[in-house]
C-alpha cells in the first residue's frame, strides 16, 4: 500500500502567507486549479491516482484560503473595477446625477401637488359648497359691537348654582343655562331660582345622552320630554338647545330644527370642567373672546364662581356688555358660515358663501 504524505500544519499556513496574486487571470487559474483538483480526488479510481493529486488538492484549497481571506475583498475588486471601461463608469455617474436630480423633482412636485390642494379645499367657493351639505349649529354671532353671551352647562351637581346666581346678579348680568332634564327633577328649585333671576333657562337634552346615536324620532323625543320639564317649572318653554357632549351630525340638527328650535355650541370654551385654576380659566376666557362670542362654563365646576367674577370685569373694562343667547342670536333669515358663525342673510361673510336659513313655520314642541 502507498502511504499518503501529508503536508504539515506550519508548511501550508506558510505557503498560505506567500502566496500572492497580482492579475484576474492567476485568480481565475487558481481556482481552475481547485476545481480539476478537487474533482480528480473525489473521483478517485486508483490509490496511485489519488496519491499523484494530493499536493494538487492541498494547493487548490491554499489557493481558495487566499483568495477569501486576502484577494477578493482588496485587490481583486480593485482589478475588475480597474478593466471596468471609463464610458461604463460616466453613464453611471449620469445615471446617479439624473435619479438625484429626479428624486428632487419628485419631491418638489409632491409639495406643490399639496399646496395647491390646500389652497383649493379652503377656497371660499369649495367651503361654502361644504357648508351648504352639512347643517351645522350656531357658535357665534356676527356682531359689529362688543357683546358676548355667558352660557352655563347643568348636568350634574348643583353647589354653585345660587353663588352664580349672585355674581351675575352683582354686575346685572343675564346668562342662558341649559339644564338636563333629569338635573330638573333632582333641583327644580334651582331651576327656579334662575328663572326668577332673570335668566334664561334652555334645554341640554333630558338624559345627557349622546344624540348621534339616536334616530331622528328619539332625538325629538329626548328634546320634548326637556321642555316639558323645564316648562312645568318656569312656565316657559326652552327655544334653544346645546347638544349634550357638544356631539351632532345632520340628523341631530335637522331633528331640532324640525321642532322650530335652535342647536347651540360656543366659540370660547373656559374648560372649567378640567378643575383649571381660576386665574388660567380667566385667560382662556378673556385672551379669546371677541364681539358676537358665545362662552361656555359648568354650573359645579370647581373654580368656575372664583374666575367668573374677574372675568365680567376684565371684560366689562375692555368696552364688552351681555345678552342672553336668545338674544343674541339673528331672527332668521340668516346664514352660517363653515366656522359656526351667524351672518344676517343680507351680510354674509364675503368670503363664504353660506346657505340661507329660512324662517321656519310655527311649530310648538310636543309636550
């Protein structure tokens, strides 16, 4: 039998660290070599054959070493970048310059697509288009003066209904509280006092229920069964109304104004109901309000009565007086803009063209 001679450890690293390459072509020979080596000894017939290949073998894979660890990444790479023709690497550079330049364009395109839809969809034609497809509430009136209505929300407790009724009363102000039915049952004589005290007492529906659940038959019927109420007490019946939650849709509006009442929302909100100290509660309020404002408090928040007071005066000193809402508002015909806001029909906003509200017929709400 022949003995196979094996090559040493240290010969073949050393081999290994010596070798160099220069070209592609002793690359591309080398690994030649491998692959005839390499497959001359698995194909082995004879144990002469095999024997007269292994230093073939030991050198393809010294060469395979090589070339992964020292060629490939460094100067093979540079060798083929080298034989890469100049006119190939310029279209390249023209390519990256052009995709650059087009990524550019893209973007520049995109911003423009954007301002130019902005600037359509606010357009004075596009809003009141909008407007006249959505019926929305009133949260402001046009005013050429300083006037401005205080409203109060009454939906749940009732420990600071008489201290504002004072405070009120100390700047001879009237305000508009709208009151939930079920608040009415528990303090009909709050409701009462209120009504005495010269302001007005309108609905904010009966249960608090959140209105744009409810199909246009409940809706009417949660609103009547208000006004029943807060009629039994005052022996007034409630023209307006604030929609609990300030929630609506077109169904919530065209159910109240189907019984010749009024949605109201606000356009200064004091967000008492959040416990805001008095002195932020007042500069919310004061830094906000502007001629035709509709404010809205809550009759049981916590530092509603202790801002309320410096609010009057801060606006009484800045030219502003008070109306209860209903007299605030505009008789019909009138138009809202896409903001909320009350126009006479004969002086609408320039800018928006609105539709018009018409007078509605006479309707008493179902008691």
């Amino acid at each position: 039998m022949f003995a196979m001679k094996r090559v040493p450890e240290e010969q073949r690293k050393e081999s290994v660290n010596n070798q160099r390459f220069s070209s592609t072509s002793e690359v591309m020979a080398a690994m030649e070599t491998i692959r005839i080596g390499t497959s001359k000894i698995i194909n082995v017939k004879t144990r002469s054959y095999g024997i007269s290949n292994q230093n073939l073998f030991w050198k393809g894979l010294i060469v395979m070493r090589h070339f992964v660890i020292h060629l490939a990444p460094k100067q093979w790479f540079r060798t083929l970048k080298a034989n890469i023709p100049k006119r190939r690497r310029c279209e390249k550079k023209r390519s990256k310059i052009f995709i650059f330049k087009r990524n550019w364009l893209t973007a520049i395109a995109c911003c423009a697509a954007a301002c130019i839809m902005f600037a359509i969809v606010n357009h004075p034609a596009i809003v009141g288009a909008s407007a006249t497809t959505r019926q929305l509430p009133i949260y402001s009136v046009e005013r050429e003066y300083k006037v401005c209505s205080l409203s109060f929300d009454a939906a749940w407790g009732n420990e600071d209904t008489q201290q504002l009724i004072d405070i009120l009363r100390k700047h001879h102000i009237k305000a508009t509280f709208f009151v939930v039915g079920a608040w009415v049952d528990k303090y009909p004589e709050s409701v009462k006092a209120l009504s005495d005290a010269g302001h007005e007492v309108m609905n904010h529906s009966d249960s608090h229920a959140h209105m744009t659940k409810l199909s246009k038959e409940e809706i009417i019927a949660d609103v009547q069964s208000c006004n029943t109420k807060i009629e039994a007490v005052t022996g007034v019946c409630p023209t307006l109304i604030r929609p609990p939650y300030g929630e609506y849709d077109d169904n919530v509006i065209t159910a109240i104004r189907s019984i010749g009442m009024e949605p109201i929302q606000w356009d200064v909100d004091s967000l008492d109901w959040k416990d805001l100290s008095a002195s932020e509660i007042t500069r919310r309020v004061t830094e906000h309000v502007e001629p035709g404002s509709i404010v809205l408090f809550h009759n049981a928040a916590l530092h509603t009565p202790e801002a309320l007071n410096g609010i009057i005066q801060t606006l009484i000193q800045n030219g502003y007086s008070f109306l209860p809402i209903s007299e605030l508002i505009l008789d019909a015909p009138y138009t809202i803009d896409h903001t909320g806001r009350q126009f006479p029909s004969s002086s609408a906003a320039p800018s928006s063209p609105v539709p018009t509200i018409s007078p509605s017929p006479s309707v008493s709400p179902v008691h």
